[in-house]
C-alpha cells in the first residue's frame, strides 16, 4: 500500500489542500461514492470527508475513522505535520478498497472511511509536546465523521506526543464500548502480528481517555473520542514514535510506519466484513452489563 500512502501524502501537502481534491483523486481510485462537506468554526473552516464501499453481500460495515487536527499549520509551519498521519492513512485506505473493488475484489460488507482536510489548523498548548488543535470543536468533528451505520470502529490518529507508548511503528488500544475499556481483540492482535511480522503491541488507555473532550480531564490524545458517539466498538489504531514528536512537527510522517497501519486496516476490514473478526466477546460484555450496569455516563461530559 505504499502507493497509496505516497498519493495521499503528495495530495494533502498543498497548501491549498481541500476535500475536493482528495474526493477527486478516490473517484480516479474508483470510489463511486464520496461527500465533501466543508464546516466552518470560530478557527477558520474545514472539508469532512466521506468515502463509502459498497459490499457485494450483506456484511457487516466498518468505520475507519482518519482522527486528527489539521494536516498543515500554515501559516506557521509549511509542510505537512505529523498530525496528518490519521488522515493519511484512512484515505490510503479508501483507494486501496476502491481500486479492489474497481479490479472485482469486493467485500462482503461495506465499509466507510471520514477525515476531515484543513491544511491552515491552528497549534495548542499540550504536554509534553504541543498538539494540533482544529477549527471547529470536537463534537463538530465527531458528528461529522461518526455514521450510524458503523458497526465497528478503526479510529487512526498520530499518538506520538507522549512518554506512553514509545515505539516505531502502529499499536492498538483495547476495545472501547460504551464507557467500559474492554481485553484488546484477540482476532485484532493475531491480524496485527500477520501484517508486522512481530509481536502486537497495544498502548495503554485510561478512563480519562475515554471520556469526550471538554471536561476539563487530561487526554492522551483525541484517538478514542469516536467512542464518545457511539454504541459501536472502537478500537484505536495509533502511529507511533520511540520520543515525543510533537503534533506540529513537519517532516514527522513515516510512509512505511503509516502503510504498515493503512495494511492493517485494510486486512481487518477484509475479515470484519466477513464476520471473520470480532472487536468484543457480545457474551462477555452482556455478562458486564449484569455486574456492573451501563458506563454510558462516561460518553457525557459528566456534572459540569
């Protein structure tokens, strides 16, 4: 998939990047079906962007979800930043499942890919390395790339500001559902280890990570905050980095880091569609349920 992660790059580093751009370039790939929705916000404006591949059965749907800032800093920075790497690799993704199905290698079930494009995104405070912040706030984001017909999640986003994980490549975080951090998907793990050729690697998430942004309660970074808005499970896929490497940084994106997790996606959309993956244990999260009750409430901003 290294095309397709050289074509995305090479597209979203212009200044005058847009999702009309990005959505011409899939429909050469042979995406049928691409929405550009521009948003604006008190910080300028941004392109949401969304990709649908249809099955040719009646699979499940899965969402990947490029999660991130902006791609760009201007006009403070010039070049693409390491923030970009979610949407970098959620739309190498979407031309790769379209230019299978164009060749007649289509899935059982469909699948759904959202980003959004803003190559003029603003920088904010975070430690310990500043992240990229975006023009318009997360709830404006999440309602635009979280679609109802998601049955399971793959959310991509640039984890590398932090002493948490630090290691070259991709991880998964467990499962998210609904306020309860779930065993990381043994079916995720095991196509993980098949695409890397070593061990998996999961990143440790906490409770705080899981709840929406806005309460005052420090975040890892924005990868789980699809899980804010929605029943479905999420797990996050996060581009890594052995030291800090701050959001904002240019010059940061690693093209065979970001086709290791777009490859990633893509065998696990293969298998998921198939219902040959499960994200969750639906027994053991029942059995949850009965013990414990709903966590729901973490979905919320809480007594505010």
């Amino acid at each position: 998939m290294l095309r397709e992660i050289m074509e995305a790059m090479e597209v979203l580093e212009n200044p005058h990047a847009s999702g009309d751009d990005i959505a011409a370039w899939l429909r050469d790939c042979g995406a049928d079906e691409v929405q550009v929705i521009r948003v604006a916000g008190d910080k300028g404006s941004t392109d949401f962007l969304k990709v649908r591949i249809y099955g040719h059965g009646h699979g499940p749907t899965l969402g990947v979800i490029g999660q991130l800032g902006g791609v760009g800093a201007r006009p403070n920075l010039i070049g693409l930043v390491s923030d970009a790497d979610g949407a970098i690799v959620a739309l190498a993704c979407a031309a790769k499942l379209a230019r299978m199905a164009k060749r007649g290698d289509v899935l059982p079930g469909a699948v759904i890919v959202t980003t959004h494009i803003c190559p003029t995104a603003p920088i904010v405070p975070h430690e310990p390395t500043p992240f990229m912040g975006a023009p318009v706030d997360m709830a404006t984001m999440i309602r635009y790339e979280v679609d109802p017909s998601m049955e399971a999640i793959l959310s991509v986003d640039a984890t590398k500001a932090n002493w948490v994980i630090n290691r070259r490549g991709f991880a998964i975080s467990p499962t998210v559902k609904e306020g309860y951090i779930l065993r990381p998907s043994k079916d995720l793990l095991e196509i993980m280890s098949y695409v890397t050729g070593e061990p998996p690697v999961v990143f440790p998430i906490t409770t705080q990570d899981i709840t929406p942004y806005g309460n005052g309660i420090y975040h890892l970074n924005s990868i789980l905050q699809p899980a804010t808005a929605t029943a479905a499970p999420v797990v996050g896929v996060a581009t890594t980095a052995t030291i800090p490497v701050p959001g904002c940084a240019t010059g940061a994106n690693q093209p065979f880091d970001l086709e290791l997790a777009a490859r990633f996606c893509v065998e696990v959309a293969k298998a998921f569609t198939a219902r040959k993956c499960q994200f969750y244990d639906p027994e053991e999260f029942s059995r949850l349920l009965a013990l414990y009750g709903p966590l729901t409430h973490l979905q919320t901003l809480g007594k505010v």
